[in-house]
C-alpha cells in the first residue's frame, strides 16, 4: 500500500526547527545553510496548506497544527532510529546452533579467542541435536554432521570425524582385542545406537550383542563421561576426546580402528553466507578446525 508523505526532508527540517525553535540552530544541527532551513519548512507548510510556525521578532513559536505534527514526526523518528538501531546490532550478532558435545568439548575454549580478538561481533549459541531449521528458526549458521551438500545451504567442512573406542585406563586390560568387547559395558553416545554399530562393522564385528550389557545415553558428552569414570566403553571422536587422552582419564584400546561416516560442517543459508560477521566467524572457524 502506497502512502502519502510530507516532504521527508522538510519534515527533517521542521523536526530540528521546532525542537530548537530556530532555523539557524537546526541549519548548524543538519550541516546546511539557515536558507536551506527555512525553504524545507515553507514547502512542507504549502504542502499541509497550514502555518506550522508563528515567526516573531528573534524567535520561532510552534502553532497549534506544528504541535500536531511535532509529536507525530517525533514519534516516527524515534521508531525509525530504534528500528535501525536494532537492525545495526543484529548485523554484528550470530545466532549459530550447534551439536551439545562439539560446543563443550571443542568450541567454547576456541570461541573465547574468537571473542576476545572480534569483539564487535557477539556469537549467541543454541545447542541441539535437531537439524538446524533456517525456515523456522532465526539462525544464522549452524554446525552439523553429516555429508554434505545440502539444497540452498553454503557448507563449509570443519574436520572428519574420527570414530573411535575409548576407556578408562584401568580397562586397558580387559581388552586385547575387539572380540573382548562381549565382557564389557557397551555405553551408547546415541539413542539410536548408531554409533557402535559402524564402529563395530569396520571392526569385523558386526554381530556382537551392544543390547546385552549396555547403557544408553542422550549426548555423546554424558557417555565419555561414564568412560572416563570406569564405567564401561564408549565410542567418541578423537577431535573431541584429545585433552581427555593427554590427561589420562581416556584410553584408546585399539588405536588402529577408526570409523569415518562423515564430518563436521558450518552450513548457512546462501543469502546469508556473505554477511560480514558471518563470514569472519566462518574464516575463523575454519582456521581452528585446521589447526586441530
């Protein structure tokens, strides 16, 4: 729907007129010349067809119609400046979802870096395992797993994931082969068991029982945990598990068996990829997935 509108810039010129009630101090307030001032205003009074000012000797004085429209225009160039405010800071804000065990055990120590040297950018995070929905949810990017690409997304791949068999030190033991698993606590990263079933395939054990003596766990952080803890053996990508292993709470029983079913990767909409602080944040990421 179109609208008629006053002349925009008369009506600017009547705003700082009648606030300071001088053309002279709006002329110095808009960087133009006290003419200019005073013919913005006498063409937005010919166009309403009402005087908006008395004009006395040495002094401005707003008529009853110019207070009318004072508190309108005042009105609508406070929303305007809150609305561009608000659009301003969320060009320097990030709404990225991202997998619970990749932000505790990988991002956040990684993010304060990228904090501390771009302060002007403010990256908000939102965990979940669900498929980012950039139809349904205000994000900017998100970090998934899987094997790209995907239809109307830009995706970045951060690193491979490196699935492999882990637990406490104390079990290495118990476990000189994968057949030794059949004695041990299987602990689930994932409900759907997903995990350990191709970890055990590429093993050439695709048949052992992971149901007989096992616990399920909701996030892959939670069954590193128990590991850790003694409490059986889980699976884990080694990218998230590495200061784990260099302290000792972590050991990994058969190093030579990893399986690699896809990868960590940034996605964003296309239209979105080249936003400024989108693609600092991406440059950034990138330069940590490759640093390790």
């Amino acid at each position: 729907m179109s609208r008629r509108l006053p002349p925009l810039n008369g009506l600017r010129a009547f705003e700082a007129a009648a606030r300071h009630l001088s053309f002279t101090l709006a002329a110095e307030e808009l960087h133009v010349t006290q003419g200019a001032v005073s013919r913005s205003v006498k063409g937005l009074e010919e166009h309403l067809g009402v005087p908006l000012f008395q004009r006395l000797p040495r002094m401005l004085a707003l008529t009853s119609e110019g207070k009318v429209l004072l508190a309108g225009v005042t009105e609508g160039l406070d929303r305007i400046a809150q609305a561009a405010a608000k659009v301003e800071t969320r060009a320097h804000d990030l709404q990225v979802k991202v997998p619970p065990t990749f932000t505790i055990r990988w991002l956040m120590r990684r993010l304060i870096r990228f904090q501390t040297s771009r302060p002007d950018i403010r990256v908000r995070l939102n965990t979940g395992w669900e498929w980012v929905d950039f139809d349904r949810d205000d994000f900017d990017a998100g970090i998934v797993f899987g094997i790209g690409p995907w239809p109307g997304l830009r995706n970045d791949p951060l690193f491979e994931e490196r699935l492999t068999a882990l637990c406490a030190p104390a079990l290495l033991g118990r476990l000189k082969s994968p057949a030794d698993l059949a004695r041990c606590t299987i602990l689930h990263p994932d409900p759907q068991q997903s995990e350990w079933r191709s970890w055990l395939e590429l093993a050439g054990l695709p048949n052992l029982d992971v149901d007989r003596d096992s616990q399920i766990f909701d996030t892959q952080d939670l069954a590193i945990q128990a590991a850790a803890d003694g409490h059986g053996v889980t699976v884990a990508d080694l990218s998230l598990v590495r200061d784990d292993i260099a302290a000792g709470r972590l050991a990994v029983p058969f190093p030579d068996i990893e399986a690699r079913v896809g990868s960590y990767q940034l996605v964003s909409p296309q239209h979105l990829a080249d936003r400024p602080a989108l693609s600092a944040f991406r440059d950034w990421l990138l330069a940590e997935a490759r640093d390790g």
